[in-house]
C-alpha cells in the first residue's frame, strides 16, 4: 500500500488565521464554547441521570451533579434486563451488515459513476426515490415476504433487510467520493495496461478509502440504532438487539434510569469507533486527492 | 496484507450469518409458547416461579415464555398470526379481544373448555362477558383491574379537609391544593389515547356516562347526553388544577405524587405491588374506591388482560392444559398483577390480607369504560382529540360534546353488525 | 473509453448483487405496498377486495389528512434549515482549526449515534415545566413565566421537538461539511487571500462553490428524513396535545400499528411520497432556472 505523505492539516480558514483580529478569535472561542455546551450538555444530563434512581430523576429543585456515582443502574441493566446479551446480538447483526453492504455499495457505486452504462442513471434514481418511502410502510410487505421466505425469526432475518435498505444511501453517499477520483488517475492506469479488475482493487479502492471508511462507519451508526424492522423481525427475546432492549424499559412504568444506562451503552461504541477513524478518514481526504 | 483483510472479512461475515442464525431448541416434550408482557413476566411469573411449578405438575411439556413491550403486543399478537407463527397462549389486553378476534388470530375455546375442570360461577361476570364475542369464548379472563382512588392524606390534613367522597369533593380539594399550596390535583398524559376512556375519563363512570354503549341493538354515541357534558365540565374544571405540560407520562406522575407533588391520583391495583415499593413515604398514600358522581353513582373502569390461544397453534390442547393450571385459584392469585378473576383467588396469596377487601368490592361494581368493540380504539383516539381540546380550553366543553358526538356517532356508525 | 464488451458486463456484474437487494427487499415491498393502497386491507379483518381509488379520495378530502401535511411541511422545513444553519456554522467553525476544535470534533457526533427515541426522552425530561432542567434554568433567569409549559400548545411542542430533532441532525451536516471543506485546494484560499479576500468574501467565492455538492446531497438527505422522521415526535408529544403535532408519519405509524388498517397507512404514504417528489421537483426545476436566469 501506497503511504500517502501525511499533510499539515490544511483548512480552508485556517490559511489566512495570522490575519485574523483579537475580535474574531474572541468570537470563535465563544462560539466554539457555545457549540461545545450545546452538544454535550443533553448527552451529560443522560450520563448524570443514568446515577440516580427513580424518585432523583424528577427531583425539583434539579440536582446538576449526581449525589453519588450509583451504578446500580448499570448493574441491574446487565443482570435483570439482559443487555449483555442484547449488546452482542447488536455487533453481529451491526458489524455483519456493515461488511456486506460496504462491499456490496463500493461495487455498485464504481460501476455507477466511472463505467457509464445504459440504464445508470435509471438505476441512480430508483436508489433515491427508494429513500423516500417510510420504511414503516414496507415494513408490513417486508415482514410478510420476509416470513415466506423463512427469513423471520433469527437474528440473521435483520442483516439482510438491513443491507437492502441501507444499500441506497451508502451508494450514494459513496458516488460522491468515487466521483472526486480524477480521471487522469483512471487513464495512466489503463496506460499501463490495469484490467478492470485491476483499476478497480489497486487504484480505485485505495483513493476512495476515506470514502469508503465515512460510508461504513454512517451505516453502522445507522443499523445500531435501528429500531423498527429489529422490533418486527425478531421475536426471542435473546434475538434482541439494543435499541429493542431499550423499548423493554418503557413498562407500565419506565425504567428511567436503566433507559439512561443503556442510552450511554448504546452510544460508547459508536463513538468510540468515530474517534478511533476520524482522523483516517478527515485528514486522509486532504492528503489522499493531492497525490 | 490487502488478501489478509479482504479474507478476515469474509470470515467475519460468514461468522456473523452462522451465529445469528441462531441454535435449534432440542426436541422430545410438548412445547407451549406463551407471549407475555414483560411486566407481567417479571413481576409475577418469575417471581413466583410459575414455569417450574406448571413443570413439575405436567412433566411432558415445556413451557416457553416470550416476553413483549405493552405497546407491542397487538402488533406481535398479529404479525405472528401472518405469518402462520402463532404462540399458542397469549396475554391479551381485554381492549384488543374484539379487534384480535375479527383479525382471526384468537382460537374459539369453548370445546376445550369443556374438557376442563374450570368453573367460571364465582367469576368476575363483567371479565367473563369480555371475553366472550358472538356468542363464543374467545378469551378467559385473568387479570382484570379496576380504578381506584389514591389521595396523599399529608396534604389533605394540611388543607383540613376529609377524603373525597364524591366527584364535588375532589373539586374541592383540586382547588384547594392548588391555589393554597401550589400542589397539583391530579396528573397524567393527555396526548394518551386512553386518556378519555381509563385515566381522566375513567370518572365518567362516576356520572353515570359512557363515550358510547349498545343502546336498543346499535351502537350509539352517548355524548349528547346532560350526564356526558356534566363529565366533561368537571373534567375540564379539574385540568385547570393540573400540570400544564400535556406529556407527562405516567412514571413522572407517579414520581409527583410519590413527593407529594399531586393531592390525588387515579391508580390501579397492580400499582400497589409494583410502583409503592418505591415510595420513600408509604404512610402519606391512601387508597379508597372511586368517588360517587353526582347522580350517585359510582363507577371503576374496568381494564386488564385475557388469555387467549392463538388461532393458529398447533398445540390447542397443550395450551389449554397451561390455562388451566393457571387460572386453578392458588396460581391466579400468583400470576394476576391487578386483581384475578376468581374471587375465590382472594383467599390465596397475595391477595389474602384486609388491603384488598376494597378492590374485591370495587371489582364487583366496575365495568369496562365501554363497549368492547373493535372500533374502541378508533373511537378513544378521536374523542381523545375534542376532550383534550376541552381540557386545554380551545373548545367549550359543549362544542366538545357536540362535535364529539358526530365523530363518534360517524365512527360507530361503520360498525358492521 | 472503458465501454468496451467485457467491461458492459463487468460493469452489469458489479451493480447486480445491489440490485438483487433491492428487487427483493425493497422494490417488491414498494410495490406491494402501492397494490395495497388500492384494497381495503386491514389486519383486523379476515377478507380483503380491492376498491379502486377509494382510500385516495377518502383521505385526500379528509381535512385531517391535509392538516398534517401542513405540519409536516413546517416541521420538515424549518428541521432542515435549521440543522443547515448550525451545521455548516459548526463545519466553518472546526475548519478554522485551533486547539479547541479538536475537542469538538471528538464529540460533534454524539447527538447522531444517540438512538432518536433517547434524544426524544431526554429532551421531553429536560423541557418538562417542573422537573427539567432547561425549562428551569429558564425560569430562575426570568426569561419565561413560573407557569411556563413547553407542551401546553401545539406551536410550542412543536418547536420543543424541532429543537430536539435539530440537535441530532446537524452533525450530520458537520461532518459532511468539514471534510469537503478539507478538500479544497490550499493554493485556491491563498490565491483569495493574496487578493485581500476578508472571510465572508472567501466562503462566498471560494468555500461555498466548492462544498456546494456537498450541502446540496445533505441538505436533500435532511429533507427526507425529516419528511419521514417518527421516533422524538411521538416519544415527545405523541402527536398532541389535542394532535397539534401530529405529521403524516405519525398518522401513518397509528393507521398502521393501533388500528392496523394497512391499506390506510399505504395510501397514506403514497400520498406522503408524492408530496416529497413534488418538493424536489420543484426545486430542481427552480434552481435550474435561476441558474438560468443568472446567467
């Protein structure tokens, strides 16, 4: 593989920073200090209320810091509510789909935008006009098809309605990378003689990886969190994924703090895996396009 | 290296398609899949070790408990149906009996009833009626409730007044609370569509009014009546003492009144075994049968689950074997959340201490809120709208029964008979 | 220059497992579901017949209907244009690149990873008039009356939940936004700069042209979702009060789960999809003309 030189990080502001005036960098502070409260103040008050119990939750008047670090929440989410167990079913069902819908989009998107054929631009606009439909109305047809089929039942009746639905957004997201790879780069490989094969795994596939990468980890934020055909599909309760473990909180009375405690569940690993690639794929981009 | 990661992937998917395919259950004895809510599940089953106890009686079956979100059981009540996958015991909301019914997933029981030894005299009548639709069983009742009347007395001593008697009496001390203490009268979701039939609306029954009842063979919309604008009225009149957010769900209601934020609540029995508990000051709560309205009457909403089997279980007599074990007295009294069906259930426990003697009677009084048709749910949600817009004051409570009546009246009126 | 013979196919092979998904699991859903609008099934009944264009007339003279799509058309517009706004505010703000924009980067994505049905409790907690903590903080300062309610009116739940919704989107936007901006091409801004370009002149002439892609596809990514958007609405407002909130999603969600009358709910979303195709054609068709015109 290729080792792209690692730029300084280029910003399209930052160039002309020296220049800016103590009034403008004051106004940047602020606004990145509201911007900054703003995010993660909602996400701050589920991390404190997922200490407290059932009666703090409402409390007036409102307590800004816990009183105590009480996992307890945490604790009976694990042992009573059995999110350990949903936690795994998300991955598999998360990480698999993520994989064949990646492969499967990267295909297809290359196909669509650097080998023009008839019936391209009709198949681009089915994969947007796809996106328009609710998925709560197909999902009666799709439910009933999907049992027809034998499909329903298993935790691996989610993976494929979830590459189908995730496949037109994940295309068109990763046309506008593929669209970005000059063609001068397409013709010196067909110069020296690539087959299609070729172009496509040793040239193509390493500049769209940034791409590729952003499409993959939005489509896995998006099948994580995914509720509705997960709570149709599947219906052993050790099938669940997390967000149907979620719904198992809202009773005759809700659990709020096991709510909270699984929200943060929920969102740790998505986040992680964010940090983890987001300087790949951000600071890739500008480097990658430059060679 | 690339070989390596594309050959890891594969793996990986291939992994993930096997695992999630998930183990097959091990054959050899008779299994009966019973759909539950999950608060049901935990609160009763579990608890009381009803899967063991029904094993050990009949050692040729296994029982497999499925557990579901309240807001998910008709749906997967339904799609189980469609898909030919039906459980073979399912907890039903008495609401949903007749809509079930019509969208054919319930099982007629009557002939395995008579196989049984299950003698349904010392029954709930108006739980039993339930469950039969078109002169057949389709649902036997297990765990109907009732509403009752919970008031905070800390609050009523501090206000000098006696416990509410009667629906003026609870004005009266709405007013009160609200305006010398800054305490709320009572609190719940407006938006809910049941709102206007079990929570505020459950005191219609006190005035001796329904949204809507069988009256000389038709369905007819009884809002056009004195009693029904005399409802909405004291309905409307109490809001103005209520939290003005209309989304409190019923957890932060019960989170309020628990901090003696709210002078009265309606509440049910199967409260008292899963939310008390968690109050810090038990003694400030007490409990009586509804209020009497003001032609004297007293009404309960009647609510609560049936057990049916599904229509297309292939395990009919199986199941019936399940519903008979438990709706034997001992294991009503263990399985019911709210209250069991059988009085004779009462003398078992939990249900055998003086606390309940109150609810046996209400139970004896109550009736369902309305006819149990499959257009409930249809009518709850729009009478809700014009009741709610009574509460919130864009509409007087006389357009409301006005224009209520003739939507419920056009609704009803698609009833096929 | 690469359609020769071998590579048609190729190109076919590639694009078939996609289109395979999609015949089966998605276009034969849709069209099942057009086919359903034209019967009268419900799942509580035992028997189905078809009925032509009924449904359609009897919910498109249904006032109802048309009010929620007027609540629809409000929440989706000012959902998008507000998490537009804020998020190619914050995408300018990371790409002037100081210190603390590494801090914001790390987290910008945490309103988009929380499931929709958390952001709508956790916002519906910190609006709520007694208990929350927004709504209090509110109140002490004497911006609002001690009896304020967020969810006494409609415009006002509405505008709780658009809130609500708005903090989820606009990462989306962010992060689009930012690694476009990443993209352009350093010698472009010095060139501006060497002109005396001050910064509202560099993102009019310089950013902005180039991100336009970019903004465009979000901007109409955002449209749809929040056309179709179902979850923090009804965690939040469940439609109410008195079904002020309630959008087209949320009317086809209760035609098709509480009074499971699935032939309702699709001719409902056939109408809601027709609505969105409309919106998009228009300004298609609006924008090429102004390009038109401006030149």
């Amino acid at each position: 593989m290729k080792k792209f030189k690692e730029p300084k990080p280029k910003s399209a502001l930052a160039v002309g920073s020296r220049k800016l005036s103590t009034g403008h960098k004051i106004a940047l502070i602020l606004f990145s200090i509201m911007l900054f409260v703003l995010i993660l103040f909602p996400f701050y008050w589920i991390i404190l209320s997922s200490f407290k119990n059932f009666l703090e939750i409402f409390e007036v008047p409102i307590r800004f810091v816990p009183k105590r670090l009480d996992f307890t929440n945490y604790k009976e989410v694990f042992t009573e509510y059995h999110i350990g167990t949903y936690l795994i079913n998300s991955v598999v069902v998360t990480v698999t789909t993520v994989l064949i819908t990646t492969s499967i989009s990267t295909m297809a998107s290359f196909s669509l935008t650097r080998l023009q054929f008839k019936g391209s631009k009709a198949f681009v606009k089915f994969l947007q006009m796809s996106q328009m439909f609710p998925v709560v109305v197909i999902l009666v047809p799709l439910y009933l098809m999907c049992t027809r089929m034998g499909l329903v039942g298993t935790r691996s009746s989610l993976i494929l309605p979830y590459v189908a639905v995730q496949i037109p957004v994940s295309v068109i997201l990763l046309s506008t990378y593929f669209v970005d790879i000059p063609k001068e780069m397409e013709e010196a490989a067909l110069i020296d003689g690539c087959s299609l094969f070729q172009l496509f795994f040793k040239v193509m596939l390493p500049l769209a990886t940034s791409g590729i990468v952003a499409v993959s980890i939005y489509t896995f934020i998006q099948v994580w969190q995914e509720f509705l055909i997960a709570s149709s599909f599947v219906r052993k309760s050790i099938h669940y994924t997390l967000t149907v473990g979620l719904s198992t909180f809202k009773g005759e009375f809700i659990n709020w703090g096991g709510l909270m405690a699984t929200s943060v569940i929920i969102a740790i690993p998505a986040m992680i895996l964010f940090t983890v690639s987001q300087d790949f794929f951000i600071n890739r981009l500008a480097g990658g396009v430059k060679e | 290296m690339k070989k390596a990661l594309l050959i890891s992937m594969m793996v990986l998917v291939v992994a993930g398609l096997v695992f999630a395919q998930g183990a097959s259950e091990a054959g050899g004895k008779k299994e009966i899949r019973v759909l539950l809510w999950d608060s049901t599940y935990n609160s009763t089953i579990v608890k009381n070790g009803i899967e063991e106890k029904f094993e050990a009686a009949y050692p040729g079956y296994d029982v497999i408990f499925d557990k579901i979100a309240y807001d998910d059981l008709d749906k997967t009540i339904l799609f189980s149906h469609a898909s030919g996958d039906d459980y073979d015991v399912i907890q039903v909301i008495t609401t949903s009996l007749n809509p079930l019914k019509a969208g054919g997933a319930l099982a007629p029981m009557d002939d395995l009833i008579k196989k049984t030894n299950l003698d349904f005299s010392t029954w709930s009548p108006a739980a039993v009626k339930a469950g039969i639709i078109d002169g057949a069983t389709y649902g036997l009742p297990f765990d109907p409730d009732c509403r009752i009347l919970a008031y905070n007395v800390k609050i009523l001593r501090e206000l000098g007044l006696e416990p509410p008697k009667t629906t003026d009496d609870m004005l009266k001390i709405a007013k009160a609370a609200y305006e010398k203490l800054g305490v709320y009268a009572m609190a719940g979701q407006i938006s809910k569509n049941v709102f206007c039939m079990y929570d505020l609306g459950g005191f219609q029954l006190c005035f001796d009014s329904k949204v809507y009842d069988l009256v000389d063979g038709k369905y007819t919309a009884l809002l056009d009546k004195p009693e029904a604008l005399a409802f909405v009225k004291w309905a409307t009149e109490m809001y103005k003492y209520m939290p003005k957010d209309t989304n409190i769900n019923d957890t932060l209601a019960r989170s309020m009144f628990a901090q003696g934020k709210v002078a009265m609540l309606w509440w049910t029995p199967s409260q008292i075994k899963s939310v008390i508990p968690q109050f810090e000051h038990r003694e400030d709560l007490e409990f009586s049968v509804m209020p009497v309205g003001p032609t004297g009457v007293r009404g309960s909403a009647m609510g609560g689950y049936h057990w049916g089997i599904g229509s297309g279980s292939k395990n009919k007599e199986a199941a019936m074997k399940f519903l008979e074990f438990a709706l034997q007295p001992e294991n009503q009294a263990l399985i019911a959340r709210g209250l069991p069906a059988d009085t004779r259930a009462f003398d078992y426990p939990p249900y055998n201490v003086p606390d309940y003697n109150m609810f046996r009677e209400q139970l004896k009084s109550s009736s369902y809120p309305a006819p149990l048709i499959d257009l409930f749910t249809k009518v709850a949600e729009t009478w809700n709208r014009r009741f709610q817009e009574s509460l919130l004051g864009t509409i007087t409570p006389e357009e409301a029964c006005r224009i209520g009546q003739q939507e419920v009246q056009a609704i009803l009126d698609t009833y096929k008979y | 220059m690469l359609l020769n013979r071998k590579n048609r196919i190729a190109a076919y092979l590639l694009i078939l497992p996609a289109a395979v998904m999609l015949a089966v699991f998605v276009l034969y859903p849709m069209v099942l579901n057009i086919s359903l609008s034209f019967k009268d099934y419900s799942m509580l009944k035992t028997t189905t017949e078809n009925v032509g264009f009924k449904n359609y007339v009897k919910l498109l003279t249904d006032v109802r209907v048309w009010e929620a799509v007027q609540r629809t058309f409000v929440w989706t517009f000012i959902n998008v244009a507000g998490a537009l706004l804020i998020g190619l505010g914050a995408a300018l703000l990371l790409s002037n690149g100081f210190k603390g924009s590494n801090m914001i980067k790390a987290i910008v994505l945490i309103p988009w990873v929380l499931p929709s049905v958390i952001t709508g409790y956790i916002w519906a907690l910190m609006l709520q008039e007694d208990a929350g903590v927004i709504t209090y903080i509110l109140k002490t300062l004497k911006i609002v009356a001690p009896d304020f309610s967020w969810f006494r009116t409609g415009p006002l739940s509405m505008a709780a939940a658009i809130m609500a919704n708005i903090w989820r989107a606009f990462p989306f936007f962010t992060l689009m936004i930012f690694a476009k901006i990443n993209t352009i091409p350093s010698d472009h801004i010095e060139a501006a700069m060497l002109e005396g370009a001050n910064s509202i002149q560099l993102f009019r002439h310089v950013t902005f042209p180039f991100i336009r892609p970019t903004v465009y596809t979000c901007t109409y990514l955002c449209f749809i979702w929040s056309f179709n958007a179902f979850d923090i609405l009804k965690v939040m407002t469940n439609g109410g009060p008195a079904e002020m909130t309630t959008t087209m999603s949320i009317m086809v969600q209760r035609e098709a789960f509480q009074f499971f009358e699935i032939s309702n709910a699709s001719t409902m979303s056939v109408i809601m999809f027709a609505l969105m195709i409309s919106v998009i054609l228009i300004f298609t068709v609006a924008s090429r003309l102004i390009r038109r015109v401006k030149k």
